[in-house]
C-alpha cells in the first residue's frame, strides 16, 4: 500500500514539465519538490526494516561454519559495528587491500561463516523478490553510523593508492559514447531529464554520492546499496560491469568518499 502510494507520488513528481537544461540545482523546483517528499518519507523509511533484518543476520550463528559476524572487524576491531562505515574504506592488513563495507562484510561472511564467493557474487544485487543478504547486512552497519562525519582513512599508502586509482576511474573515457562517470557527475549544473547530476569533484557536492545509500529505492521497491548503484552507472556509461566487491570499486568508493570527507552521514536513505 505504502509502495503504491509512493511510486504515485514520485511518478507526479517526475511528470511537472520539463525545465531548461541549464538551471542551477539550486533553483530547480522539481527537485527542491521532491527533497521535500523524501523529508517526509524518510520518517518512515522502509529501510529500516531491511536494517533490522541485517542486524539478525549479523548476530545469528549461520553458514557452513554455523558462526555469527559479532567477530567481524569492521576496522575499529571484531564486533564494533558504531561508526565503522563513516570511516571506510579503509585498509585491513589481513587481506593487504582497502575495502569498502560491503566488500568487508562479504569477506567476513566468507572467513567466519564459510559462505562461497562465487555464490554471494551470482546475484548480488536485491530484486523485488529478493533482498542479498549482505545488502541487509550493509544497511545494518551504515545505519550505525548515523550523525557522524564521514572520515575515510587516508593515512596507509594503500589508501592514498586507492584513491589516486579511483580518481582514474572516474575520469576513464571509454565505450560506445566515449563517457566517464565525470561525463555526467564531473560537470555543474547538468541533468538527465528530471534528475540533477551532482558535480561529485566539488566537496560540498561529492556527500550526495554517499548520503542517502543504502537507500530504499521507490522505483521498484528494494534496498540498494552503493555497490548497485555504482554498478548501474558503469552499466549506463556503456561500461562492462565490474566484480562485485571487488579492488575496483573499494578505489572507486574511497575516491568519492574522500572528496565528500568532513560532512555529515545522515544514514539510510530514500531514492527514487
Ligand atoms: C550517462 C550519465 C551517467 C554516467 C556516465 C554515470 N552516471 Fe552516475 N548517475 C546518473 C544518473 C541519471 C543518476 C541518478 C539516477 C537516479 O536518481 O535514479 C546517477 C546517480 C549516481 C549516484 C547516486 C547519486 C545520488 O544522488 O544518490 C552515484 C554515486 C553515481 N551516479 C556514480 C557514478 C559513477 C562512479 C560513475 C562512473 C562509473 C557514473 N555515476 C557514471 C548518470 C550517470
């Protein structure tokens, strides 16, 4: 009912007549309309109950080795859950890499819980009919660091590797239109139809790659993380999608996070 009613109310949002495509996000009346909507809905974010389901799954012993994530290092040591995705990516010297969270929570389910890779990448990303459990999960550790200040460690040489890498990405013209994600997210003041494309090389504009995800997404009804999203913006780009969590996309993510550093994560979020 309340999904119906949702994608009602976005579907109106989305048909006000089109603007000019030069207008600045700041005066632009569709989206201001629905920054407003998404203020009333986020009250009673479904996402909740997708974080609510993660936090089960994170207590309850479970997989081949029958054992729960509470010993799970999230990069603030086994078990902390608070404020460790405010902090990612970050390096973990077990497996000598940066990961973002669901890339570490996804190794964490495979070396406590003894879940397979190759399963957890087939179908990574939720469908109406089925949420992954590391999406669950991922909403879960996110929504514990509601409130705080995004701090994505840039201290080990990795890191700063990571997000040099991730930069190269995000400038990489390649494929069909010859595009980078800095194509569309690179520029100020563009849009695809009624939809503002964030300048995410400008701090105060790189948090609205990261706020709001894991988001509740009213176009289909599931929960998404950033994995997805990203996935599907390589898709757009006319790219070949990448692994999931893989090296890549923790570069990726690091260089989008540490531009948007400093400011607040105000957590789970609503999408359209
Ligand atoms: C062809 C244009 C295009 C390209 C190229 C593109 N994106 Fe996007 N991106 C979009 C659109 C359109 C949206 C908004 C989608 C929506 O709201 O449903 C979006 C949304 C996003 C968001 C979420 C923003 C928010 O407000 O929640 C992120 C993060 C993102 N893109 C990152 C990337 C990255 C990284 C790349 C390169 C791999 C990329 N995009 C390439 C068009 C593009």
């Amino acid at each position: 009912m309340r999904q119906a009613l949702m994608l009602a109310v976005a579907a109106a949002v989305a048909a006000v007549a089109p603007w000019p495509q030069a207008m600045a996000q700041t005066e632009d009346p569709v989206a201001a309309d629905f920054d407003k909507f998404r203020a009333i809905m986020e009250e009673a974010n479904p996402a909740e109950l997708f974080e609510a389901k993660g936090e089960q799954l994170w207590r309850t012993p479970r997989g081949p080795k029958n054992a729960s994530l509470e010993q799970c290092d999230l990069g603030l040591g086994p078990g902390v859950v608070k404020g460790a995705y405010a902090q990612m990516p970050r390096y973990f010297a077990d497996v000598d890499r940066v990961m973002d969270a669901e890339a570490r929570i996804v190794h964490c389910m495979i070396t406590l819980q003894g879940f397979k890779r190759e399963d957890l990448a087939k179908k990574p990303f939720s469908s109406a009919t089925k949420t992954p459990d590391p999406v669950s999960i991922t909403t879960y550790v996110a929504a514990q660091s509601a409130g705080m200040k995004l701090a994505p460690q840039q201290t080990h040489p990795k890191e700063k590797a990571a997000y040099e890498i991730g930069k190269e990405i995000f400038f990489y013209r390649a494929g069909a239109y010859d595009f980078s994600c800095a194509s569309c997210h690179g520029v100020d003041g563009q849009r695809i139809r009624t939809q503002p494309l964030p300048n995410f090389t400008r701090p105060e504009q790189a948090i609205r790659a990261i706020q709001g995800w894991p988001g509740y997404r009213m176009t289909g009804g599931v929960m998404h993380t950033l994995q997805w999203r990203l996935n599907d913006c390589f898709r757009q780009q006319r790219f070949p999608e990448p692994d999931y969590a893989s090296e890549m996309m923790s570069a990726l993510l690091t260089y989008l996070t540490v531009n948007a550093q400093g400011q607040e994560y105000k957590g789970l979020g609503i999408k359209r």
